[in-house]
C-alpha cells in the first residue's frame, strides 16, 4: 500500500491568485520533454481524486475560503505542495493589502517548491517528495516537519508576520 | 450451463480473475499508446493497479441519506454487471452458451452506462448533471447504431447465440457491422472525439466529481472491464474460424489488443468532439450505414 501510494500520485492544481506563470510550468512538467506520468502523475479535474494538492499564487483574499474548501474536499491521506515563490511568501507582493498569504498561514503545507517561477524538473522534484510523505505519514512512520521556510533565505525576504 | 459452470465462468475465466488483471493491462495500453503517440515514454507497466490499490486505500466523503446510499450502490451495480458481460464471452469453444445470450451480453453492456447517467444525478453537483446528461445523449446517439449493426449480424446469420456467431463464417454484411460496431466503440468506451461526458477539466470531472477512493477504484475497474467486454465482442465477430483452442485464443487475445491500439491512436490523434457535432455525427453520418445493413441482412434473409 505505502509503495503503491508513493507510485500513484494524483494532483489537484489551485490557483489563488497567481499570475498564470506556475500554472504553465506545473502543465509543462507532463509535456513529452519532462513526462511526469513516469511516476505514475495524473493532473485530475476534481479534488476529490487527488492525492496531492498543488497551490500556487499568494493567496488573495478572494482565494483564501476555496483554498481552505478544496483542502477539506480532498480525502486524505493527502499532502500539498506550495509551487513557486507567492504560496512560500507572497513573494514581491509582500504588504499588500489584498493579500492573505502566505499559504501556511491557512492549510499546512509539506513541500515548497521556490522560484519564479520554479523549473517543471523542480515541480516535479516537489510532487515526488510530497508523494513519500504522504505514504510514510499514512504509514505512520515519521515523517520530516512541515518545511520551515528556509528557502524563503535564498530570495532575501522576510515573512510578513 | 449449469450453475457451477456458471458461477465459475463469471469469478475464474473469462469473469473477474482472468478479466481484472486483463482490465488493468487494457487501461495500461490505452495510456501507453497514447503517451507513445505524444512522443512520451508513458507510465510504467504495473500503474493502473498502483493507482487501484491507492485508491482503495484512501478516504471516502461522507455520505448520508438515500442520495448517499445510491451513490454507494452505482459503481458496484457497474462493476458487476461489466464482470457479467465479460463471463457471457466465448472465449473457449463448446463453453455452453444460451440462445438470445447476445441480448443479455448487450443489456448488460448498457448498465455501467446508466449507473454513470444515475451516479452523477444523484451526486447533486452540477458538473455530474452536466456530464449525466452529455452521456444520455450520446448514449441515445450512439446506441441505435450500434443495436441496429448488432442486429443486423444476427439477421445474417440467423441466430442471437455468441459461439454460433463465433463459430458460423463471416458474410460481407458481417464486417459491414463490425466496422458500424467499431464507429460506436469510442464513445461507448469515452475515448477522445466522444470523451464528452467525462470531460477532463471542462466539468471537472463529470459525473465522477464527488466520487473518491474506494468508489472511484470501482468506477476505474468497471471502466477496465467495459474495455475487456466491448473489445471482446468485437474480436469475437472478427475473429477468424480456428480449430486449435490456444491458437484460438491467442487470436482472440492478440484482435481484442489490436482494437484496443486502434481506438487509443483514434483518442490521441483527435480533439474532443462539442455535443451537438457528436450527435450529428451519429444520427447524419453512421445511422445510413446501420439502417443499409440491417434492410440488406432482412433482404437476404427473405430471400434465403
């Protein structure tokens, strides 16, 4: 079961607010030059299927009741990768006042995926790494704290409290 | 065919221990074939029962109500009723079929069709409404040909028996409604110029929308075992007369395979067909082709 979660990971793709650049580069990962289907991806129409919910954009504060809806209609066990740099920090859209973010502020987030936006070979990096999480934490084994934004370093910003 | 033969035949072969690991390699095929024709290395050969085992390994909504309970019963209504077409099969010879058993192997084609069309009802979101009622009228659509090309068959060859049909030479006629039953194979099985009804990202995802986990790994197996059951009728009119059993089989294995490649290059080589071009398609374009077999098959059969 553990083996076949990590094998089998279905994504649901949200966007809160994102300026459309992570949503084609998550599309871009299953194109015949990245082929993400060779670990077993399947980008699915409904929330219900997936596995692992991929987020992008800062999460405005239109957004942040259907990210917190479409996590509760994802059945567990489920994960959820934050793609791109927005989702981590609100990235260059930091203080705005139409904004909730960060997104860990509202679900738990497993992996960060920064950039951008990020590199599909990096999404797809993310999406393998939340797949084994997923399945050790079914699996009750222990599994590595949510990440504590130490990517957010690289890019020299600071989180809005 | 008594009950032991029956019981056998619809739980050991051709019914659910020969068709299920068969489901699963058809739907590996189909995905194989089309990731293949992206230019795509595609999944790996043991995905689909990675994704059945995941999927009966994870949560279910909550479900309450009569609405709830039906939701429960639709893909176990599909899934049993596509493992019964798929035990009707003649695969081996002298398996002791029953007169009229084409009709039930139909009939019983046509039930995962109507769970969808319920399940998506009763699911109350609009996007299964949506998709529920795409896949009624591309059911009426489809469905009078592919009765009408069936029919005509039988007519031909007088006789609604599967090892008849399976045994008896083929007419012209006969690949005439091979050929109409092949038009209709693509929208029966939602392959891509007919994917209406689940129309990946369009509506979400149809009349499955609200299904998860154990369900959904019900639907994705009574979907595999439409594959098996709708391939195999056709490879069994198709197929050509041969006395040694295995290389009988192996034929019947080998066309049922064949077909299954053809309509996934179709499906990766089309777009999706709007509602109203696909009913047009059928009603305008196949439905002379059927009504010509079936008055040529009365024709001859007055005459005969």
């Amino acid at each position: 079961m553990c083996y076949c979660r990590r094998r089998s990971p279905w994504l649901f793709h949200m966007n809160s607010g994102s300026c459309n650049g992570c949503d084609i580069e998550i599309v871009a990962s299953l194109t015949p030059r990245y082929d993400a289907e060779q670990l077993g991806v399947r980008l699915e129409g409904s929330p219900r299927h997936a596995d692992i919910l991929c987020v992008t954009g800062p999460v405005t504060r239109n957004a942040v009741n259907a990210v917190k809806t479409v996590y509760d209609q994802v059945c567990g066990p489920k994960a959820v990768v934050a793609i791109g740099s927005c989702p981590a920090t609100t990235n260059v859209f930091i203080d705005s006042r139409t904004l909730e973010g960060p997104l860990s502020k509202h679900i738990p987030v497993d992996v960060f995926v920064p950039g951008c936006p990020p590199r599909p070979d990096a999404i797809i990096a993310g999406v393998a790494k939340a797949a084994g999480i997923l399945a050790d934490r079914a699996a009750n084994k222990p599994t590595p704290e949510p990440a504590p934004l130490t990517v957010v370093e690289t890019t020299g910003q600071e989180v809005r409290a | 065919m008594n009950l032991t033969i029956a019981l056998a035949r619809l739980l050991v072969f051709p019914g659910l221990l020969f068709a299920i690991p068969f489901a699963w390699f058809f739907l590996w095929v189909e995905r194989k074939a089309v990731a293949l024709m992206q230019g795509r290395i595609g999944p790996p050969f043991m995905q689909p029962f990675y994704d059945f085992i995941k999927l009966l390994g994870k949560g279910n909504p909550p479900r309450t109500g009569l609405a709830g309970a039906l939701m429960k019963i639709w893909p176990l209504l599909a899934v049993s009723s596509a493992a019964g077409a798929v035990a009707l099969l003649p695969v081996l010879p002298h398996y002791g079929g029953f007169q009229g058993d084409l009709i039930f192997l139909l009939a019983l084609l046509e039930v995962p069709s109507f769970c969808i069309i319920a399940a998506g009802f009763s699911s109350r979101s609009i996007f299964g409404e949506i998709g529920s009622a795409r896949e009624a009228v591309l059911s009426v659509s489809y469905n009078i040909v592919f009765l009408l090309a069936i029919v005509s068959i039988a007519a031909s060859q007088h006789t609604f028996r599967l090892d008849a049909l399976a045994a008896l030479p083929a007419s012209p006629l006969r690949w005439l409604g091979v050929a109409a039953v092949l038009i209709c194979l693509p929208a029966k099985l939602h392959l891509n110029p007919f994917s209406l009804p689940n129309a990946e990202q369009e509506i979400y995802a149809g009349p499955m929308t609200e299904y998860a986990g154990p369900e959904l790994a019900m639907w994705e197996l009574a979907h595999g075992l439409e594959w098996v059951a709708a391939t195999g009728l056709v490879a069994t009119l198709a197929a050509p007369q041969i006395t040694l059993w295995w290389l009988a089989a192996i034929v019947f294995v080998g066309l049922s395979i064949g077909i299954v490649l053809l309509l996934s290059v179709l499906a990766s080589a089309t777009a999706r067909l709007a509602i109203d071009s696909t009913v047009r398609f059928y009603w305008q374009c196949t439905l002379i082709f059927a009504v010509l077999a079936i008055s040529s098959a009365l024709f001859m059969r007055f005459r005969s």
